[in-house]
C-alpha cells in the first residue's frame, strides 16, 4: 500500500518525521533531530512545515502528532479546496473565450461565405416563424425595429396577441424601437399597453431607418433592401443564421435603443405625464399640487424626471417634446 502522505505530496523526510512525532510523544526539536539523524536546523525547519499543514501541534518546545485521521482529513480538506480553486479557473477561462469562440466562428463563415439566408414569405409566418424559435430556445430576447405606420396597424390589429401570448408564456421577450407617430394609431397604445405589462419594453424614435430584428443570437430578419418596410413587399424578408450579421444587428439595434425614449406609461411616467398635462393648461406648481394631492416638491421632481427623459432644457422644451412625441395625447 503507498503511503498516504506521500501518495497527498508529502516527500518521504516529511513522513518519516510524522511517523517520528507519532512514536516519540511530545518530543522536543532535539529530540527529532536525534531520532531522525539530522541537524536541529533542518528539521526545525521541516517541523514547521508539519504544523503548517495541521499534522502536528507544537506547545512550549513539544511536538504533538494530531490523530492520524485526522491529520489526513486535514490534508485532503486542504488538496480539496486547491482542486476546486483551480476547477473555478479552468471554469473561468473557458468562459472568458466563448465570446471569442464566435468570434472565430463568425470569421471561418466570412471567410468561407457559407451565409444561411432563406427568403420569407408572408406575415404570418414571420410572426409565427419567431414564436416557433423562441420554443427552441426559451427565453428568447427579440429586438425589433418597426420604421412605418402600415406595419404597426397590422401588428396591433392581428398579430400582437400572437407574440403577447409567447411573452405570457415566458417563450420570448419583446424589445421594440418605433416611429412616435405611431402612438397615435388605432389599437396601437392598448396593445402596445399590453406588450409592457407582459414584459416587453417600448421605446421610439421621429425616424426609425429600416426594418431588422434579431430573434437570440443566432437569427436574424431583414428587409429585401436596406430602409425598406415589410407591407410594400408583401412580407417578403431574408431569415438570416449567420452570427456575424446577427451580431452587427444587435449592436445597430442598442445604439438606437439608446438615443430612443420610453413609451411615457406605467407608474412613474404617468406621474410625469401628469404634470405636463396640466402645465399645458397654465396651471402654476401650487395649483398642480392641490390637483393631483402630492406637494409641490412632488411636483417639481416630476418636473425634473420629464426634462431628463425629454432631454429637454427647460419646462416648456419640456412640455413641447411631450406633445411632440405623443406624451399629451
């Protein structure tokens, strides 16, 4: 049978000097030193060593051996906690690659052009078709840019409760970027309303260029060409699986999520709301105070978040990019 420090790393002068600690009982340095043949120095040294790794104990000048299953649990404790550091390393760099794994991936399909591009037809299979990936892979973020009035009417007229459902279901997440102008639409707030109270955020833009989205990160949707919207061309689009393309929409689609501005609905927006509305009518802070039952430093910290979420410079910069952007409605 091998020896079972030597066997956890132990070299054999720091076993035989365990084995003498374990026969000798409460042995002093020269004592060891005697019975191992060796200068005090050196297994001095090697004594400290001992007690470091918890075999043995020293109090006043004597060396105590600790039980030998215990010694051994105590070392095997301690290989154990090093084994796991170095699994969450191991772990730890793997994950640090992966993004670079798609990198490498995205490159080998540029370089080889093997694009996967199939051609759509139809909106109900473009709405059906993201619900039936969001199944594969749940739950899937779905980023979507919509440029134009036609294509919001049928959205909120026949195919909202599609996607809704699959929010409901926790299948998918709805990120959408729209024109202001189609606040306005028939239907569009209540589903739009919906899509919000499921999960999904909404924020819009005066321009929105073209119509994209990316359904996870591995599938992409485009228009025939570049700045189009989906109704002229019957609901024709390209279903991309390319992670280079998928990645580059991706990174489009934040950037316009960043300079868009969130739908003015939900608690603390309609509070903003609120005040605009009734600054537009003239009313002084005191008087919307008394209105809506809130102080006036209630008010004025309304005030404040509108013009942060306007950007605007003022009260009145304030109240006409409310109007403009549908706020007032």
């Amino acid at each position: 049978m091998p020896d079972p420090f030597e066997t956890l790393g132990l070299d054999p002068t720091q076993t035989a000097l365990y084995t003498a600690v374990l026969r000798l009982h409460r042995a002093t340095r020269t004592d060891l030193a005697q019975a191992m043949d060796g200068p005090v120095e050196k297994v001095g040294r090697q004594l400290d060593d001992l007690v470091k790794l918890g075999v043995i104990d020293e109090q006043s000048g004597e060396y105590l051996a600790r039980h030998p299953a215990a010694a051994l649990g105590r070392v095997i404790a301690d290989r154990l906690d090093r084994l796991a550091e170095e699994s969450r390393r191991i772990d730890s760099a793997l994950g640090s690659i992966r993004s670079l794994i798609r990198d490498y991936d995205a490159g080998r399909d540029y370089q080889s052009g093997t694009f996967t591009v199939e051609m759509v037809n139809g909106a109900d299979v473009l709405y059906e078709s993201v619900v039936g990936i969001a199944v594969q892979s749940p739950p899937m973020e779905l980023l979507t840019a919509v440029p134009d009035e036609r294509t919001m009417i049928d959205f909120a007229r026949k195919f909202a409760e599609l996607w809704i459902d699959a929010q409901e279901r926790k299948l998918l997440t709805v990120h959408v970027i729209i024109p202001v102008s189609t606040l306005a639409l028939p239907g569009v707030r209540d589903q739009l309303t919906r899509v919000l109270e499921t999960g999904g955020k909404v924020r819009t833009l005066d321009r929105v260029p073209s119509w994209f989205m990316t359904a996870g990160p591995e599938v992409a949707g485009l228009p025939p060409y570049w700045g189009g919207n989906l109704p002229d061309h019957a609901y024709n689009f390209y279903l991309i699986r390319t992670p280079i393309v998928v990645g580059m929409l991706r990174t489009l689609f934040r950037e316009l999520w960043a300079r868009a501005v969130p739908l003015p609905w939900g608690r603390r927006s309609d509070g903003m709301v609120q005040v605009l509305r009734l600054a537009a009518q003239g009313m002084c802070d005191d008087s919307i105070a008394r209105q809506l039952g809130v102080s006036v430093r209630t008010v004025r910290a309304r005030f404040a978040d509108a013009m942060s979420e306007l950007g605007a410079q003022s009260r009145f910069h304030a109240g006409v990019e409310a109007a403009r952007r549908g706020w007032l409605r």
